[in-house]
C-alpha cells in the first residue's frame, strides 16, 4: 500500500479532489500537512471510512426497526454511576456500572471456552496498561476450571452495561461467518471472478494524529497527476478489469459469494487440487458501506422481515438481470491477503485469530477492542435466549453504536445459517479490569 510521505518542490501545486479540489501551495507536501488540509473534506464527505475487518449486511439500525417476533429481554437495570472518572476513559461514556446479578444466566454459563479466547485476547492486550496486569495474573491459574475462571473474572473485574446513546439498553446482534468457496490460482471460463489483493495506487491519508476528534478516521483514493481524487467504485472496479490487472490474488466461480465474502472481511478458497486458502482482510477502497439489503427493502423488492443473507441470494437467482446493478450499488469493495494455512482462525481487528461462538465485532467506540462481554440475546430467529460471554476480538462497517453486535459463527455450513438468520434484540456488559484506565 501506498501512503503519501512525499516533498515535493516548491512550484508544484497539488490538487485533492474529494470531491472537490483543493489546492496546497507549501515549500514542502508531506502526510502531516496533507492531514490539516482534511479538515474541511471531512464536514463536506459524509464518509464512514474506518479500518474494519468485519461487515454485515444489517438492514436495521434502530431498536424500533428488530422485527416484533423476537421477545424483548425483559431486563431493566437501575442507573449507577461508574466507578472511575470518565475524563479517564472516553470510552466508559456508553457504559454504567453493573452488577455481577444483573446478568442473565451468568451463574450457569460455562466461562472456559470464553476464557480460552480471552487467553488468545491477551497476547495483543498485554502491551496496554490497562491490561498488563490482569492478563499477567490469568497466566497464573495452575488448573484451570469453571469456578477457578469464574472467581477470577468476579474478583479481577467489574461488570459495566453498555448503553445507547439515547441511554436506552437494548441494541441489535447480528451474524457473521467465514465463507467457503470454490476457486483458483488461475482465471478459467468456469473461474471468472477475481480476489484483488490490495492495489499499488491505493493512497491511504490518516488524519487521527492531526485532528483529535478523527479517532481511526482515514481516507483513501488515488494520484490522478498530482491530484488526489477518490479511488475506483465496485463498479468501475468490477466493469474495466484492466484497472487492477495483475493484483489478481484469487478467482472464484460465483460473484455473489464473492460479494458476501467482501460482507464478511475473510474466508476459505477450496483449489481444484483441494488446497484450502485461507484469506482476510487488507484494505477497503474508502466508500461507506451501503446495505443492499434495505436497497431491496425501499425498492419493494423484499418485505423488511424476510431480508436475510439467504433470501438475498434467493432474490439474485431470480432476477438475474437486476443484480449486477444491485451488488454496485455499495460502492465499497474489500481487497484481501493470503493467510498462514495453520491458523485457527480467521484474524479480526485485535490481530489474533477469532474463534467461533466465542468473538464478537463491536463498535471500539463503544466497547475496548479485546475486552470480555456479556452478551444476552436470543437464537437466531427465537425467542430461546442466547447468553453467553463472547470477547470483543473484531469491528465492522456496519457495526456502529453502543449496544450493536456482531457474533462470529465459525465456517462451517451451519454457521453461514445462522449468521444469514441472525438480527436479534441484544443487550451487552463490558468487563473491565478493576481501576480500568487508558
């Protein structure tokens, strides 16, 4: 990838086209000036550009939109104040303290397979402050068991519930998955569509050292001469191949799994030698994600209740006409890496393998990346509640706001189900170590 940390003499006159133009006349052009001339770009773009791994393809984005024949959890919290300053931790804002009986079957969840996952959590989490301590002392539990981890959480942490921002409790938990394709190292009449690894021209431009308010907020595009102009649409990607020739990673037979596997941020490509590739996520192409589910919603095309990952498919296979220009509609296209074949797991946002049933995607906003969270939910599809502790190990596009899921079902063909099913009521509580500060 490329990332402008370019002089360039004093004469030059470089253009930023986002879209529209803006010209920088300095002795030099480098990426801290290119970031203080962003501020004004980012109020004109509405653009959700983070650096996800995860999306989904959620049509609802309110508590008033989950479909009325998923029970609600009938749990009402009383309001406490938080334990620490929340000047400490911004994000403890969307959280209030809890405690350990507000939380549905906790005493009757089995802790060790979260455990396991918080185990992998912690390699990346060690190297913060905030965690060193508490993941140093879980190395010390000689044997592990279910009342050995449960004493340790109640004594090590604090439970905090996660809140709207409008202060309501109960969110949206969605499904994700690792998908499995068929596909090969070479384009063939039966092998037609192409994985892009990650283009040479793609320019990313990060603004969180510049602006405070940016957070992860980076933009991408391209150098058209010396103007930065927004970089290639799914259509322009997907109707001129000669524009990422030769970055071909991949080629698979079908072109909605492969949109879905861009939904989903990584996935298993079988080789017709039955080589199994493991792939992930590397970059986007800067675009927000836009829902091709509530596209078919507000085109009438499909009632609100029926949409699923399922029933999309079902709606391209009949109407094949209309689905290129369907799938174009999100302009946002996923590039992807190889993996090491010995991985467990696909990598989330944490940088550890996720292990399925166990890793959840959250809003980092809202949620710390890698901390455990308690998540009360139903089955996909019932009202036979789903409570289970989960390890906040990924993030996604689509997953935005304080109390929004996003479950890691694994890869197998029950899991791709599941997670096409899943758009359940949700409510959420953060675990953080005691005197948690960062």
């Amino acid at each position: 990838m490329n990332r402008l940390n370019a002089k360039i003499a004093s004469s030059a006159k470089i253009h930023i086209f986002f879209p529209e133009k803006m010209f920088l006349q300095n002795r030099y052009f480098n990426r801290n000036l290119l970031k203080t001339q962003f501020i004004t770009l980012l109020i004109l773009i509405p653009l959700g550009l983070t650096g996800c791994k995860t999306e989904t393809i959620s049509t609802k984005s309110s508590t008033s939109q989950i479909p009325a024949k998923v029970a609600a959890i009938p749990t009402t919290p009383q309001l406490a104040s938080p334990t620490q300053d929340t000047k400490d931790k911004e994000d403890m804002r969307l959280l209030k303290a809890a405690s350990w009986s507000m939380l549905p079957g906790w005493q009757h969840e089995s802790l060790l397979p979260a455990w396991n996952t918080f185990m992998q959590s912690c390699k990346s989490l060690e190297r913060r402050p905030s965690w060193q301590e508490v993941c140093t002392q879980a190395t010390t539990i000689r044997h592990t068991s279910e009342q050995a981890v449960r004493n340790f959480l109640e004594n090590h942490f604090a439970p905090y519930q996660v809140i709207n921002p409008d202060g309501t409790t109960i969110g949206l938990a969605t499904g994700y998955y690792e998908p499995l394709l068929k596909g090969s190292r070479n384009y063939s009449s039966r092998f037609r569509y192409p994985i892009y690894s990650t283009p040479d021209n793609l320019l990313t431009i990060e603004l969180k050292d510049a602006l405070p308010d940016a957070n992860q907020v980076a933009l991408r595009g391209r150098l058209q001469g010396r103007t930065i102009i927004p970089y290639y649409t799914r259509a322009e990607i997907e109707n001129n191949r000669s524009l990422l020739k030769g970055k071909e990673l991949l080629w698979v037979e079908d072109e909605v799994e492969l949109f879905f596997l861009q939904i989903q941020g990584s996935g298993r490509i079988v080789l017709e030698d039955s080589e199994t590739v493991k792939i992930g996520y590397a970059d986007h192409n800067g675009y927000p994600y836009r829902s091709i589910g509530k596209i078919l919603i507000d085109q009438g095309e499909l009632p609100a209740w029926r949409v699923s990952m399922q029933s999309i498919k079902q709606w391209g296979q009949q109407n094949p006409a209309k689905l290129k220009s369907l799938l174009q509609q999100n302009a946002r296209y996923i590039f992807f890496r190889e993996l090491s074949a010995d991985l467990a797991g696909p990598i989330g946002a944490l940088g550890v393998p996720l292990t399925a049933g166990r890793s959840l995607a959250i809003d980092p906003d809202s949620v710390p990346l890698g901390a455990p969270v308690y998540l009360s939910t139903t089955w996909p599809n019932t009202a036979q509640p789903l409570n289970r502790l989960m390890i906040a190990q990924d993030t996604g596009s689509a997953i935005k706001g304080g109390v929004r899921a996003d479950f890691f079902w694994g890869h197998s063909s029950e899991a791709q189900t599941q997670a096409g099913k899943m758009k359940q009521q949700a409510q959420m509580w953060v675990l953080l170590p005691k005197q948690y500060r960062e």
